[in-house]
C-alpha cells in the first residue's frame, strides 16, 4: 500500500455542496482536517478510507470563504486552499 502523500488535488475549486480529493494514495486510512481562514478548526475526520486515489467529502454546511484542508497519512501531510462558494 502506498501510504506517501506526494500530492492531492481538490475539485471543484471552488465549491459548493461536495469536494472530492484525488489522491496519490491508493488505499488505506487518512486523515483530513479543514481550518477556516483564521485558523480555526472546521472539519476533522481521522478515519477516511481512501478508496480508488479519491476521498469525497460532504461540505454543504460550511460558509462561503476560504479554507484550508489538510490531508495526512502514514506520517505524510500536504495542505491546500479550499474556496466555498
């Protein structure tokens, strides 16, 4: 299993109701955290299951803005700008 995040890309950028997440890594558990422009935690989720390089996430109850999401997994960790319209 390919645990190593070497990139992850978030569409649609911006978005509204759904994100999806493809990812690097082909199967196994992840973890996503999404922080509000000020910092503040939005979303946590430690137990995603990563399944075919893709993760889904629901994101109808978040306010437009900007956020900013974190994926990480075996040790590895990559954050990207989330735009919520």
């Amino acid at each position: 299993e390919n645990k190593r995040i070497d990139n992850f890309f978030i569409y649609p950028n911006p978005a509204r109701d759904n994100i999806w997440l493809n990812t690097s890594i082909e199967s196994g558990d992840a973890s996503v955290e999404i922080h509000d422009i000020s910092g503040r935690l939005i979303y946590l989720n430690e137990k995603l299951l990563i399944t075919d390089h893709r993760l889904d996430i629901n994101t109808s109850n978040f306010q437009s803005g900007v956020y900013f999401i974190r994926l990480s997994a075996g040790g590895s960790s990559v954050t990207k700008k989330l735009i919520i319209n």
